[in-house]
C-alpha cells in the first residue's frame, strides 16, 4: 500500500469515530429527556435540536450557551466536539488534496522521464551526467557517434577527462575542475576529444550543476555536440579569407568596400599604402571625399552611382581625379560593382587603378604617333621637294648661269638693270629652294661656332622698322654671360625671324600694339632662347597641330603653315627642342632649347677654314669634258669654260661620254649625276674600270645630293661636287682645285 493510500485510510477511521461520538451523545441527550425534570425540559430540547444540526453536517451551529449548569457543560462541549471535527475534516481535505496533486506530479514526472529518456535515446547530441567526482552515470546512444563506445562502455567507467587529448588534457581537466569546484553553469566550451580509432573529434560542450537539498554537488548533466566539421569549415573560411586578403593585399590595384549612401569606407586593402600613401586604419570609417582632387570630382562619381542604382546597372567604369596624402594628383580607372540585401544596393565594391602612368605612356605615345605622322609627310614633302629641286634646279642654273655671262658684257645701263633682276629673282628662287630642301632635312647644316645674342641682334635690325611701324616694343632679357653654341647661322636666322614675325602678326592683329620680350639663358646642357607675346595665344587643339606642315590659323595668303615645322626640323637637326607655352587671351611662348656644344665639335669648328671665293683659274687650255643630258647646262658650261680659256667637248649621254674618253685625253671631266640611259654613278664606275686614272678628273653636277645612294657615292669615293643651281665664279674655282 503506498503512502497516500495509508493516509487515506487513516482519516476515514478519524472521521467514522467522530460521527459515532456524536451519537453517543444525541443518544445520552434523548435519555435525559426522560428523566429530566421540567425545569431543564426547554433546554434540553434546544440542546437536541443543535446536536441534530450539527449531526446532519452544520458544524458551525451555535450551540453552546453561557448557562453553568450541566446542559451548558454538555452545549459546550458538544460545540467544542463539533469545531475540532470542523478542523479535521479541513484537514482531510487539504492532505486529500496534497496527495491528488503528489499523484498528478509522480504521473508528470515519470512522463517527464519518459520524454527526456525517448528524446535522450534519439537526439544526434552526446546527453550525459556525470557524478561529483566526474564518473559518468548516464550516456546516451550518440556517445558512441562522438567517442566510438556504446552507453554501457563507459557509464561507470570513464570519468569525462579520461576523452581528452593529451595535447589538451592539462588545460582542459584544470578548466573543468575550475568550473566544478563553482559550480558554474557553461555553455558551448569547446575541446578536443578522442575516438575510439584514435581521431580527434571537436566538441562543443554544454551544462548545468546538479544539487541536492541542501546545495551539496551531486554531479553535472549537459550535452555535447560534434563539431569537428563545422570547426573545420570555419578553419577553412579562415584560411580562405586570409588567402584572399593576402590576394587582395598583392595586388597592383586598391579594393575599397564602402557603405551606401554616405559613402563610408568598411574596407580596404593594403594596397591603399603604396598608391595614396594612407594607411588601412587611416582610412576605415572615413568618407571617400578625402581621397577626391576636387569636391566636383566626388559628386560627379556620386551622380553616376545613384544613376547606376536607378538604372540597375551591375558594373560601372569611370576615371577619377583623385590625390594621395602628399596633396599629388592621381588618375584613377574606379570600376564599381553592388552588393545587394533584400534586391536593394547597400554597399559597393570599388578597384580603384592607379593609371597615372598610363595615361602619361599613352600621352606620349599620341606625342610620338603625332611626330611619326609628320616624319611620314616630312618625308613625302622631302620626296617631292627632292623632285621639285631637281626639276627646277636645271632651268635655274642656266638662267643664273647666262645672267651672269651676260653681265661681264658691256651691255646699256638698262639692259644692265634688267639682267640684275633676273639674277637677284634666280638667286631668290634659288634660296626658295634650299630652305624647301632644309625643311625636308635634305641639307646638311652648315655648323660653326655662334654667338646668340649677336644673331638675335642681327636679326631683329632686319625687322626694326617693321616693328616700330605695328607699336611693337622689344624687350631684351639676355643673360649677362652665355656660350656660343655650334649650329648654322643661317637655320637659326630663319628659326628666330619667324617665331618674331608670327609674334609681330598675331599682336597687330590681335590688338593693334603688343609687346614681344626676348630671354635667353643656360643651364649644364642647354642654351634657351624664348620669344614671349601678349597675343591672342592659343588652344589646346591648335598646340596640338602647331607641328603639322601647312597647318596655320592665318588667313589665306598670310602665312603657309611651313615655319614652325620647318624651325622644329631645323631645332631637331641640331639636338635641340622647342617647348611652347600659351592660352587662350594671354599670349605664347617658344622657347628653343640648342645643347651647348661638345669638345670634338668645338675642336671641328676651329679647324675650319673660311669658305673659298670662287675665281678664275689661272690655267686656261684645259680639256673639258661635258656630259650632260640637259642641253642647256651643257650650253652653259661650254660657253663659260669657253670664255675663260678651256677647250670643252660636249657629251649628250653617258654612254657616248664612255666612248669619248676611250679614244681622248681630258684634264677634267664633268657629269651629271642623273641621266636617262646610264647614271652618272654607272659612268664612273665603267671609266674607271677601263681607265682607273680618271678617278682623279672626275667633277659631279647635281640638283639632288638629298639621296643617300648619291651622298654615299660621293662621300666614298671622295669626289668633288657642284650643286644646282651654281655661278660660273663658283664652277671655276672648283676646277681650278681639281687640277691644282
């Protein structure tokens, strides 16, 4: 029988044996009611009445009265008989109702249990408890998941530190002995445990200390989980981010991660250093704008993401001026991709490329493509100016040729005039040439040592008047002391007029009046001589065409577009190079930079002698021989050799000049380079073959010594030259040398 049930049955027994002595005493009541006198009668009656009440269960009817005699003793009595039974039926009631709840909680707890077990037995967690000494009193079947035994295996067994490793087993056993001995409540410890095939497994340990009544330690229960693969996956995203920003951190390009819409940085990586000269730290949590050139620069990029958000664009491009902690601009490619939380953008991605350099390579590689195209028409410009010289050279060396023999005859005064003309306007034409000839480098500069200040000087006496005409006043900025340079004087003559024309034209017509200032200077390896106006000055797209040939922005009939590029032929013959400088209302600047000459040219320029002045030879009755396919020039040259005392034989190929020579004695030979049939350079080759001592007779005419076949064969072979067109004085001499 259990316990409640003993209970029970204890109370009824009391129960039974207080309604028994009630009856007793309504019995005794009913007796005395027989033998009482009438004088307690009455009471006696009330006392009957309330002893049936009280009898039929009203515990709480007042009986009692405040008589003394015997009825009142038995009233009170009664009264006090029927509280006390009032108090043990509460009683009653209340152990009843303590044993039903006691019942219902037994039945709740063994459900509890019952639970607890069907859910211990099948949850994929290790549940255990252990004792106070940490012997293992419960395990459920995932024990043997986690540690390879069966629940029966180690339950009494093992203690829960016999599972450790033997790297982890002194700090993990001083942990939990810690934790025992406070008997702390803890969560999600993580250690090491063994298998039973002797692999590590990672758990995650969880529990709570278990206490008797009076607090004492019982043991633990908890919980563990395997999480040895989670472990290993959060090792590996690890190692995977730390290869990443390794990546990240190796790369040429600075990653930034940056918050929408303020524009903050979260992150970046360590490339920041090296190309904006901010450190990581320095730069988290800190607006872009910082690292903008300009405020606009920042908006502008600002626009274009809002416009990239609205657009739902997944990738924008756009270069940036941006500057680095020293305040330098940098030009930065930014390509931009989104992030995405709930379809919205909330972050960006940004690679910010450093294409300073790039921009500057290409720059110059838009120079370089720039200059390639003007080498490229230079030479179809040398081309044809070679062809061009060549076919005005013939006619103009006859005209200046006879102009000049006609002028040694005693002619009217008129006539006289008049021939000057021809000659001065062949020699112009003449001039037209050789500068068309130095524009296409297809003339060798005649270099001697010069002093800048007084070609300066010479050359602006040529425009004086000029210049005071248009109110153009002429500033002199010389250096106090500057040395001679090595170039030839009449390149750098034509090079400085121009720059004071243009200069003089764009001022008059810009504002009527200007002021053009003239500075020259040195350095370790140039002289510099800059022409500065206050002209109109000039935009960028026209700086960048100045070099063009035939490119002006003068009007028609005011200028060919050849000066400028004709000067940085010349200036780039010479080593040197111009540098311009203007803008748009504020005037121009040429500065023309000459290197400062070498020993082995300065030694060069003292050992040349003045050139020759051209006379009649002293020898009259040399055999001459002519051949030349221009019957003009031959023409020419008869009568002029003729004149001075020569016997000249005529030639009209080189094919009958070969058969001349054969069969005749010549002291001087003179052919033309270019001929129909056989070259003048075939004529050379086939006489002296034949004949070797003629190589010493030979005198070359030519219009065209810009082609390197012909420069060669004359530079090898040492043969003396005269170049179209020539004067007869000039011719002379030139014989006159060759036979001395």
């Amino acid at each position: 029988m259990t316990p409640a049930k003993n209970a029970f049955a204890s109370i009824e027994r009391l129960t039974v044996n207080a309604l028994l002595s009630a009856g007793a005493i309504a019995i005794f009541t009913v007796l005395l009611g027989f033998i009482s006198t009438s004088s307690v009668t009455r009471p006696l009656n009330r006392l009957v009445k309330g002893t049936r009440i009280i009898g039929s269960g009203n515990l709480d009817y007042p009986i009692a009265t405040k008589s003394k005699d015997e009825v009142g003793d038995v009233s009170r009595e009664i009264a006090y008989m029927a509280q006390n039974l009032k108090q043990i039926l509460v009683s009653r009631d209340t152990l009843l109702e303590e044993i039903k709840n006691r019942e219902q909680t037994e039945i709740a707890l063994k459900t509890s249990l019952e639970r607890f077990h069907q859910v211990a037995e099948n949850a994929n967690e290790f549940i255990w408890e252990v004792d106070a000494s940490g012997l293992y009193t419960y395990a459920s079947p995932a024990v043997e998941n986690i540690t390879g035994y069966k629940p029966e295996e180690i339950i009494g067994r093992f203690h829960y530190y016999d599972f450790f490793t033997a790297e982890t087993y002194e700090n993990t056993k001083k942990d939990a002995e810690s934790i025992f001995s406070s008997r702390d409540r803890f969560t999600s410890y993580t250690n090491s445990v063994l298998h039973k095939d002797g692999r590590e497994v990672i758990v995650e340990t969880s529990g709570q200390p278990v206490l008797d009544k009076k607090g004492r330690l019982l043991g633990y229960r908890g919980l563990d989980l395997d999480v040895t693969e989670r472990i290993n996956n959060f090792n590996e995203l690890v190692n995977s981010q730390q290869f990443l920003s390794s990546l990240y951190d190796a790369l040429e390009d600075v990653i930034f991660t940056v918050d929408i819409p303020e524009r903050t940085i979260v992150y970046v990586n360590n490339t920041v250093e090296k190309v904006f000269g901010y450190t990581v730290e320095e730069c988290i949590g800190k607006s872009t704008q910082f690292l903008y050139a300009a405020e606009d620069e920042y908006k502008k990029f600002g626009n274009r993401l809002e416009q990239a958000i609205q657009n739902k664009e997944s990738l924008i491009v756009q270069v940036s001026k941006l500057k680095n902690s020293q305040n330098e601009i940098i030009m930065g490619e930014i390509s931009t991709t989104f992030l995405l939380k709930d379809g919205k953008p909330y972050r960006v991605i940004s690679v910010v490329r450093d294409i300073t350099e790039k921009l500057k390579i290409e720059k110059e590689k838009e120079t370089l493509r720039r200059k390639a195209e003007i080498s490229s028409r230079l030479a179809t410009v040398g081309e044809m100016a070679a062809g061009i010289a060549h076919e005005i050279n013939n006619p103009l060396t006859s005209v200046i040729g006879f102009a000049d023999l006609l002028l040694e005859e005693d002619l009217p005064a008129e006539t006289r005039e008049q021939l000057k003309i021809i000659a001065e306007g062949s020699n112009r034409v003449k001039g037209i040439i050789k500068r068309l000839l130095t524009f296409a480098r297809q003339v060798t500069p005649q270099k001697v040592m010069l002093d800048i200040h007084d070609l300066l000087d010479g050359t602006l006496e040529l425009r004086t008047y000029v210049l005071n005409t248009s109110n153009i006043k002429v500033v002199k900025k010389y250096a106090r002391k500057i040395p001679r340079v090595y170039a030839d004087a009449s390149q750098l003559q034509q090079i400085f007029m121009n720059f004071i024309v243009n200069a003089e034209q764009a001022m008059k017509k810009f504002r009527n009046r200007g002021e053009l200032t003239i500075t020259t200077g040195c350095d370790e390896e140039f002289v510099y001589i800059s022409f500065k106006d206050n002209g109109p000055g000039m935009s960028e797209e026209v700086i960048s065409r100045i070099y063009d040939p035939f490119f002006t922005t003068k009007d028609p009939g005011e200028g060919t577009g050849l000066g400028i590029p004709l000067a940085n032929a010349i200036v780039l013959d010479h080593g040197g190079s111009i540098n311009i400088e203007s803008e748009p209302g504020k005037g121009s600047r040429f500065t023309v930079r000459l290197p400062l000459p070498k020993m082995s040219e300065q030694s060069q320029a003292s050992q040349k002698t003045t050139s020759i002045q051209p006379y009649l030879t002293d020898k009259p009755g040399l055999k001459v021989l002519v051949v030349d396919d221009e019957p003009s020039i031959r023409v020419l040259l008869s009568k002029s050799l003729g004149k001075a005392g020569h016997i000249v034989t005529e030639a009209l190929s080189a094919t009958s000049g070969l058969k001349l020579i054969l069969d005749n004695s010549y002291d001087v030979i003179l052919v033309d380079i270019r001929m129909p049939e056989m070259s003048g350079i075939e004529f050379f080759h086939q006489a002296t073959a034949k004949r070797p001592e003629l190589a010493n007779k030979i005198i070359y005419i030519t219009g065209d010594t810009s082609d390197a076949n012909t420069r060669n064969f004359l530079q090898e072979n040492a043969l003396p030259y005269l170049t179209k067109p020539f004067d007869t004085k000039t011719l002379l001499k030139v014989i006159q040398n060759k036979v001395e």
